[in-house]
C-alpha cells in the first residue's frame, strides 16, 4: 500500500510537469496529502511496534510543527511556501523506511538486510526532514509580509510563491 502511495504521489507530479497541468490546487493539495499518508503510516507503524519509537516521536513532532505553521501562516495572510527539493527527498526516504522496518520485524530471510535498509532511509530521511523544515522556516520569514528589502533572489532560494508573482522576474512582474 505505501509503495503504491509513493509510486502514485511521485508519477502525478512527473505526469502533471509534463503535460504543463500544475495547478496552484495540486500544489496544495499534494503536499497535504503527503503529510497525511507520513501521518498515517507513521502512527500505524507506532502502534503496531515496527517503528522506532524515539525517531517516530521527532517525525510526529516535525509533522505537528510544519502543519501547525501552515495553517497559522495561511490564515494570517502570508504567501505559501511551495516544497523543496530536499523536503520531496527526504518524504520519499520515510516512504522507503515504512515498510522496510515492517520486513525486518520478520522471520523473513531479507529481515537483516531490510533492518539495515529501513534505517539507511530512515535517519538521513529524518535528518533531512528538518533541514527543510529550517529552509522553510527561513523561507517563510524572508517571505513575511511588509518585510523590507525582500528580494526575488529570496524567492528563488527558497522557492517561495506568491500568487501572480515570478520571482524569475521579480519586481517587474509585481508592476504588471
């Protein structure tokens, strides 16, 4: 079930560049759904013993912050954060983990080498979770509204969004 979530969130985003169909609906809308599925496996998994407990009480606490932020942010006015690269990665790493720490709670053959596996994903996974959490905090704030000597270079290094503003272009395109 979880490759398929994995394999599906990953093949809508190829299929939906390609064919030039992104909509600022999907790009809410996906990540949302990719905190849920985390969420769900996440706790499944604690509550079944077959993850770690200390590293799924930080993930837990991670997902609490960066949904808490993204409401509070959303309500208050602020422009969204689209995700980066690295918070793309490092979901992937935490899909790849779940069930690979499901296989190593096994009497399986591959339980050893999937115990080795799930933990290769997970840490770094983990670890890169809340580096981009920090790139979005920083993100966020360079994007805060009123903020003077905000830049379009602050916009393209942290891929930040705003509706009907390229920070390709930058302040021309606010003009427009």
């Amino acid at each position: 079930m979880l490759v398929a979530i994995g394999v599906s969130d990953w093949a809508d985003g190829v299929v939906a560049r390609a064919l030039h169909q992104i909509s600022s609906v999907g790009q809410i809308f996906d990540p949302i759904c990719d905190r849920l599925a985390v969420g769900g496996a996440l706790v499944t998994l604690l509550a079944t013993g077959y993850y770690p407990r200390t590293l799924g009480a930080a993930l837990l606490v991670r997902e609490g912050i960066i949904s808490l932020a993204t409401v509070l942010l959303a309500l208050a006015g602020w422009p969204r954060i689209k995700v980066t690269m690295l918070g793309k990665a490092a979901t992937l790493m935490l899909m790849f983990s779940f069930p690979l720490f499901v296989t190593a709670a096994t009497d399986w053959p591959s339980a050893a080498t999937a115990d080795v596996l799930a933990k290769a994903f997970a840490y770094p996974g983990t670890v890169a979770y809340y580096v981009a959490l920090a790139q979005y905090g920083v993100a966020a704030l360079r994007a805060a509204p009123g903020r003077r000597g905000r830049s379009a270079e602050d916009g393209q290094a942290f891929a930040l969004e705003t509706p009907g503003v390229s920070p390709a272009r930058g302040k021309a395109a606010e003009e427009q």
